[in-house]
C-alpha cells in the first residue's frame, strides 16, 4: 500500500504534464470507441433481429443489394411453410418512414405470424389488421408519449398508436409495427414483402440440411434467392464492414500515438527520479521490482485516462447518432467491445512502460548516483 501511495504522489507531482497526458490518453480512447462503436452498434442491431429470433434462412429477391428496395412474393411463406425440415415461415415488409425529421422503421408482420410473439407489448395491445393501428417500440413510444401523441402518419395515412413493445433488438426499438397488408396498402405494395423469414425444425440445423433446403427454396423461382441469416447480415451490411476496416486503421494509428506519448512522459518521469531508482537497485531491489513499478505507474495514468475516454466515448457515440437522425441505430456496445478498448489500454501501458524500464535497467546505477 506504501509503494502504491507512493506511486500516486508521484504521479501527480507534475500535475499539468499528468493532466495533459490523461487528456490526451481520453481523447485518443473516446476517438476509438466513436470510430469502431459506430459500425458495432449497427451490425448488433442487425445481428439481434434475426439471431436471437432463431431465424435460419432470409428469402430474398434475387441480385438485389438493397434491404430496402428488394421485393418478393408474400405468398412464398405458404411455400415455404410446405417445404421440409421447415418449422415456421413470417414475411417482412420492411418501410423507413420520415418521423420528426427522422428516419423511423416500419415493419408490416403478419398478424398470425411468429414475429409479432418474439416481442413483449408493455403498453395497449396488439394492432388489428385494417384498422390503420400500429404499435410502437418503447423507444419511439416515450417520444410519443412526452409530445403527447398518439397517432403517426405514413404515406399520408393517419395511423393511431394502440401499444407499445419491448424488443430484443435496438433496431426494432424506435420503430413501428403494423399487419402486414395495412402497411402493404399504404405504400402501395399489395401482394409483396422485403424478405421471407424461415425457422428450422430443431434437427434440420445443420449445414448440409439448410444447403438442402435453401436448394429447395431457390428452385420455386428463379426471381428469388435463399440465404443463411448470418450471411443476409453480412451482405446488408457490406458498407459497414469496409467502414469498420477504415475505423480500425484509423483507430490502431491512434492508440499507438497513445502509447508513444505515455511512453514520453515515463521516460521523462524515469530521468527525473534516476537517482532515487539508481539507489534503490544499489539496495538489492531485483530488476523486476524496478520493473513492476515503471508498469504500476504507466497503469495508473493509463487506466485513468482509459476510463476518462470510455466515458467520452460511449458518450460521443451516442451524441453522433443522434446528429445522424437515424434513431433506429442506437448505440449498444457490448462486452466483448469494452473488453477489447480495455486490452487496448493495458498493451498501451505495458508498451509505455517498457521503453523507461529498459533504459533504467541497463544503466549503471553506481555512475548514476555518482554523476548526481
């Protein structure tokens, strides 16, 4: 406890360059969680609605890129209801609707479908088909609620808010739902629906079973393709992953700019207490222990400037969705995320430490105190 108080006093001796270094330490952190926090939220969204759904298989129009623009056959659901090893099968009708200025989902579900069990309504009930009612996430519907409304409008149609609903997804939570032919008919796509959502039996779950079935799939038509739900994801969110290669370099060259000023203030800390080092290996301290206190010290302003950054930077993230008016994609960083800023900060701080701690230890400490 002595050496760690020590350590601390030490530290902030120099108070304007240790707060200069933890700023810098906490910008350069909440800059990385901002750069690579932007793509893993959106790509969480994504994963969410369909990995915790259990959904297998997406049918999608064939060539088509766009979540938003792709078109097929509602009626394919029956099709691939009579498909087997198939265990149920919902269409999504999947709209983007302009909401104060912001970009608002819509999602047409079947009324009778898996989707609408896969979230829990919190508030009212659940909307009745041609009645232009709809629900809303708990997100959006706590907008509502504060500006007291109680109806939306999409393509010109007033629809009311009949409830609320808590999903497993960001995505889904400042977003709203409505049976599947009400949003059809209000933006004129009767008949249609953005993809077909396909869940397996149990024992159809393995990859020579849903090659087999998603052979069976494409063959009902030629203007359709089937996919396994991870690769529907990573082929929608293509953008993203180049986005996030741009992120990552932009991020790495950050932290080692990080690591290299920590590693300037250690070593102009370690000349300024040499001597007393010098002593203290003349004591009969191992190199280790020297060693472990360069560490300590580097930690100490690190983790500090590391917590600083975290909270700038979850923060910072949250503050840029909200410029970008795309309230659907809310910041949800996950542990592994966190765990990952964290390695980042501790490599950071061993990598500075290591530079003063060498250049102590290969020095004579006899000539050192001598030359003091």
């Amino acid at each position: 406890m002595n050496v760690i108080h020590f350590l601390v006093k030490d530290i902030f001796r120099k108070k304007l360059r240790v707060f200069l270094t933890i700023g810098g330490i906490s910008i350069g952190i909440s800059l990385c969680i901002v750069m690579m926090g932007i793509g893993e939220s959106i790509k969480n969204s994504f994963k969410d609605v369909y990995g915790k759904r259990q959904i297998d298989i997406i049918i999608q129009e064939k060539e088509q890129m766009s979540i938003l623009l792709g078109r097929v056959d509602a009626g394919l659901v029956q099709a691939a209801q009579r498909t087997p090893g198939v265990e149920d099968a919902a269409a999504t009708l999947l709209y983007i609707n302009k909401f104060r200025g912001a970009a608002c989902p819509v999602f047409g579900w079947e009324p009778e479908g898996f989707l609408f069990n896969t979230v829990k309504i919190t508030q009212g009930r659940k909307p009745s088909a041609g009645k232009k009612e709809v629900m809303a996430g708990e997100a959006l519907m706590k907008s509502l609620q504060k500006a007291n409304e109680r109806q939306v409008k999409i393509k010109g149609a007033t629809f009311s808010v009949v409830g609320a609903f808590k999903s497993s997804s960001p995505f889904e939570e400042f977003a709203l739902v409505m049976p599947l032919a009400d949003l059809q008919a209000a933006i004129q796509e009767e008949g249609k629906a953005s993809f077909i959502n396909v869940r397996l039996k149990p024992d159809y779950r393995t990859e020579s079973a849903i090659a087999n079935i998603m052979k069976e799939i494409d063959d009902n038509s030629p203007m359709i393709s089937a996919a396994r739900a991870d690769e529907f994801i990573a082929e929608k969110t293509k953008f993203i992953v180049m986005g996030e290669q741009f992120s990552l370099l932009v991020s790495l060259i950050t932290i080692i700019a990080v690591a290299l000023g920590l590693a300037n203030t250690m070593v102009t800390s370690s000349f300024e207490k040499r001597r007393f080092l010098a002593i203290l290996l003349a004591l009969g301290w191992q190199k280790i222990e020297i060693a472990l206190l360069f560490i300590c010290e580097s930690l100490i302003v690190a983790v500090a400037g590391g917590a600083i950054g975290i909270l700038l930077g979850f923060k910072g993230t949250g503050y840029i969705f909200g410029l970008s008016h795309i309230n659907a994609f809310v910041p949800v960083l996950g542990v592994m995320f966190v765990l990952k800023i964290v390695a980042m900060i501790l490599v950071s701080a061993v990598f500075a430490a290591a530079i003063p701690a060498w250049i102590t230890l290969n020095s004579n400490p006899v000539e050192v105190i001598r030359n003091e």
